[in-house]
C-alpha cells in the first residue's frame, strides 16, 4: 500500500531565507528534533560546499550511532557529476540532485548553455556518478516541474530511474499550480513513471499546503508514495522578501491528518512543544495561533 512520508529542508531550504541563520550545532540539535518527531528524512545541506562538510561528517558518525533513530540524512546537490564526487568524501550515501527541466527556466536561466537533452543528460551523469560513489538512495528533482512539458517531466524521470534514481521530486518553484491541477498531475506523472513522487510545493499564494497534501493524494492514487516536503518552524511571512517559503511542516501534518482521517506518524504535542527549540538566537517568529504550533 502507497504511504506518505515526511522531508524536513530546514537545515537545507529553510537556512536560504533572510534572518534564518543556524548554526552548525543548531543545525545538528534541529536533526535530533526531527528524528524525536517521528520525520522520514532530513534534507541536512549542501554536501559539496566545503564549509559544510564537517557538520554532515559529524551528523552522519551520530546517525551510525543511533542518535536519530532510523531517520534518514540526506543532500542535495545541483544535478552535476562534479558536484556529487565532490560530496562522496563525507560519506553520505542520500543525495537529491537538482536541475531546472521547464522550457522557461532553459531558456532563461540556462541562457542556451543547455536543452532538454542535455538537461537529461546532465542528470543521468550526476545519478551515475553517485551510483557509482556508493549511494544508497536518490531522488531527481524537477526544478519548476509545475510549468514543464508533462511528456518531458514522464522522459526525466525515467532516464534518472533507468541509471538508478528511486524518487522524482516535483517542484512548484515558482507558486504555480492549484490543488486541483497538481492533484491530476502528479497522478499522471506517477502513473507514467512507477516513482515516488515527492512534493516541493511553494507558497506565493498561499496554497503550498494544500498543494502539498493534493500531490500527496494524486501520488497515492496512483499507487506511488509520497514524500511531502515541508520545514519548521513557520517563519513569519514579513521576513521573506521574496514570498517563496514553503509551508511549515507543522500545517501540512495538520492538513494530512484531517484529510486521511488517520494517524500520519507524526508526534504532533512534541511538534508544537518543541516549534522553536533548536534554532536559538535565528529570530524566527512564530504566528501566535499557527496551526499546531502556536499558542492555542
């Protein structure tokens, strides 16, 4: 039976946002949060950068250890062999590689360095070279999978699957999808393609929780997990100047619990107790009536 699992990009996504500065060791307590919670994966930073890398040694002697249970600790990388052999020193054997597959990103941002071929063929490189590095897992992720070509999106992530990649990550980079479409698209796109699907939903307009949860549905129906993504905690939304940040991890528990009507693995009361705790002096605020983690 199809289940849903839980990504936590804090230590990764989350540390991008203006004033949401940990560190090391913040970084390393929020991971033992985390684990406590009963979260599948943390997404734990950037493997290839050096000053990184000290920190995911040390985290990943932790895991050996049984500090953070079965949790698992991962990385992400940009979708380049080069950035992945740079990360094999650490040790880590999860990664997410990344790459931008829309027509508009290729165009713009690639500025004719790159097509959907090479796009492709970018990718495969990188999910072989950490084949061959000794990965256990990886996901390929789809950078504004919601405005990519649904037979180009089918295409990516079968050549990640045919060289070893397990998930395919469906990012609404840019806020762009409804529940309703990414409902049905994600359900297509896991019925092409036989992958997990995770869910990297944005909230520009303030719908990447339900985005998130509608994915997750559309995945399940189709007879595929879902790995949905989310950080914690919620950051007020004046302190995000570019009005990107996903939803906190504490709403899209909250919406998957009423939504499925069961338990989703989640301890919620240890969710809201411990919302601020690892993150010290990195001036979060927290909304006083958020959803399962504000003052109720």
């Amino acid at each position: 039976m199809a289940k849903v699992y839980f990504i936590d990009v804090t230590n990764r996504d989350g540390v991008q946002a203006p004033r949401m500065n940990l560190s090391k060791f913040q970084k390393t307590m929020l991971n033992w949060y985390l684990a406590r919670l009963g979260i599948h994966q943390s997404e734990m930073g950037f493997p290839m950068v050096q000053h990184e890398q000290n920190y995911i040694r040390s985290n990943l002697l932790l895991q050996q250890k049984g500090v953070f249970g079965q949790m698992v600790l991962s990385g992400w990388c940009r979708a380049v062999a080069a950035d992945v052999t740079g990360s094999l020193p650490t040790g880590l054997k999860d990664f997410n590689l990344s790459i931008s597959t829309s027509d508009q990103m290729i165009v713009n941002k690639f500025q004719g360095k790159l097509d959907r071929a090479s796009v492709v063929r970018e990718m495969v490189e990188a999910v072989k070279a950490a084949r061959e590095g000794g990965a256990r897992t990886i996901g390929v992720n789809a950078e504004d999978a919601s405005r990519t070509d649904m037979d180009f999106l089918v295409e990516f992530g079968l050549a990640g699957k045919e060289v070893g990649a397990q998930r395919l990550r469906y990012c609404d980079t840019v806020g762009y999808e409804s529940p309703y479409s990414i409902e049905a698209r994600v359900h297509e796109l896991a019925s092409r393609t036989k992958m997990t699907i995770e869910l990297h939903c944005h909230n520009d307009l303030g719908m990447g929780v339900a985005n998130s949860v509608a994915g997750a549905r559309g995945a399940i129906e189709a007879g595929q997990d879902a790995d949905l993504l989310g950080r914690r905690p919620d950051v007020d939304a004046r302190h995000f100047r570019r009005g990107e940040h996903q939803p906190a991890l504490g709403r899209v528990v909250t919406q998957l619990r009423a939504d499925r009507e069961d338990e989703v693995g989640i301890c919620q009361k240890l969710l809201g107790r411990r919302a601020g705790e690892g993150t010290g002096d990195a001036e979060v605020v927290l909304f006083a009536r958020e959803p399962a983690l504000g003052r109720q």
